[in-house]
C-alpha cells in the first residue's frame, strides 16, 4: 500500500475505531449490572454508567461492600466482554472488521481487523506513529472511559491485525496519556 493510501486509510480508520470504542466502552457496556453491584454511587438499578464516578468514590465503596479493585475488574469483564461480543464482529467501514474485545488484569483489549490488507502492507511503528495521537485524543476526551477504570489502574489496548491474523500494532492508553 502506498503511503497516501495508507495515510488516507489509517486516518478513516482512526474515525471508525473510536466509534466503536465508544460502543464498547466498558462503562456503557455493564453500567445497570455494575451499578447493582456497587450502589448508588456507581450507578442506579436504572442503568446509569459506571463512567464518571471517580476513582476513588468507586473505591470506597467497593471497600464499603468488601469488594477489591481486582474484583471490580473481573466483574466488569465478565459482565461486559459478553454483552460487546454478542454484536461482534461488527464492520467499522469497507476494510475493517473490530471483531473481538478482551479482558485481563486491568486492561480492556479491542480488536481490529483488516480485511483487504495483509499486516506485512504496515510498517508497524507508523502505523502506531500515526494512529497513537488520534486513539489517545478520543479516549482521553470521554470522562466514561477515564472515571473510573483508568483512575484505578486500568488501561485500553487497540489491536490491529492484518487479514492474515499477524499483529500489525498494538496501542495502549492508559491514565498518564491523558495529561
């Protein structure tokens, strides 16, 4: 791929993949069940996000409940990793496929496929030069991605494999990218 093309498309991609980061944002994705589990502070029986209560409000209050933090991130794993995949895979345009998000640690991991690019048409470290700003850009400006995950610990990788499944880069976001 040639270097305009590939700028044009890593540019149209940055587009789709924050739209789908924010469909699959963790805070959306298990609010009402989260919201059960902690209380009232971090989120109503209603349904409301998770996203914005702060760190360390959503701390005590797990301590309040004997919950760890550890606890925390499991339970939001496992409530919200089923509820993103069942609309997965998911086309974010004409080339690329998010297909899976995962869980593990501290860390939510969305992944992103391209279906007409095979990983050795990148060059990897500009593919993430060109793509980290952008990623870091729009996730740092979503309060329900920053409160409370990533005040606690928590991070956001972005995969992205060519269509023969190799890794083409992977960017992380955590708390720190955000000042």
């Amino acid at each position: 791929m040639n270097g305009v093309n590939r700028g044009i498309q890593l540019r149209r991609l940055i587009i789709c993949v924050m739209t789908s980061a924010v469909l699959g944002a963790p805070g959306l994705a298990v609010a009402g069940k989260l919201g059960k589990a902690v209380g009232s502070v971090a989120g109503s029986a209603g349904g409301e996000a998770v996203g914005g209560v702060s760190g360390e409000v959503l701390r005590q209050t797990l301590a309040a409940k004997g919950i760890s933090e550890d606890e925390f991130f499991a339970m939001a794993f496992e409530r919200g990793i089923p509820r993103i995949k069942k609309d997965l895979p998911m086309m974010v345009d004409q080339d690329t496929q998010y297909y899976d998000v995962t869980g593990s640690g501290r860390e939510w991991g969305y992944w992103y496929r391209y279906l007409r690019y095979s990983s050795l048409d990148f060059d990897p470290a500009e593919f993430k030069k060109e793509m980290s700003p952008e990623i870091i850009a729009q996730v740092c400006s979503k309060p329900q991605m920053i409160r409370p995950f990533m005040e606690m610990g928590g991070g956001y990788r972005y995969n992205f494999v060519g269509r023969d499944g190799k890794l083409i880069t992977s960017i992380l976001v955590r708390l720190q990218d955000c000042s």
